[in-house]
C-alpha cells in the first residue's frame, strides 16, 4: 500500500512541476495572420470584424481604398479606439519602444 500512495505521491508532484512551470512562462502575443481573401473590419461599436471577400465586387472595394504603408503599428487606445502610427516605434536593437518598462 505504501509502495502505490508514494508512487501517486511522485506523480502528482512531477505534474505540479510541469503545471506551474508551464504558467510561469507567458506565452508571447501572436500576430495577427491576415489572408489575402479575408475583409477586417472595425465597426462603429468599436468590435472588429472578419468577412470573407467575393471576387464579383473587388473592383468596387478597392475604390477609394488606401495601402496601408510599411511600418504602420495599429494599437486600441485607454478609450477603446483604435489608432495607427506610422514611423518609428521599435528601438534599435528590435525592442518595443512603448512597452513596459
């Protein structure tokens, strides 16, 4: 009987290890992986949005419709809307330049 609990013992121990090391690590934000026919959009409530794009009316989408320039970062404000800034934003050696410190 002693030879089980302890075996028992050592197994919910290695697994307690294996947990809290697990949420230790934070895992690193994703970015956003954007499909080529897929339409984002950030409504008038201020929730984002996902369409899936039609080829009959691309014609009419991309009237009007501006490139996004390299180097633009787009972040929600304390406000909840939703800003893009071109220029600058990382440090030189690749940090963020805006985050925690």
């Amino acid at each position: 009987m002693t030879r089980i609990s302890t075996k028992t013992f050592l197994i919910a121990a290695a697994l307690g290890v294996l947990t809290s090391s697990a949420f230790a690590q934070a895992a690193a934000p994703t970015p956003w992986e954007l499909k080529s026919d897929m339409g984002y959009a950030y409504g008038k409530d201020g929730k984002t949005l996902a369409y899936k794009l039609g080829t009959s009316n691309a014609g009419t989408l991309l009237k009007g419709a501006k490139k996004v320039p390299k180097g633009t970062l787009f972040f929600v404000g304390e406000n909840g809307q939703l800003y893009m800034r071109t220029g600058p934003y990382l440090e030189d050696d690749g940090k963020f330049k805006f985050g925690a410190n």
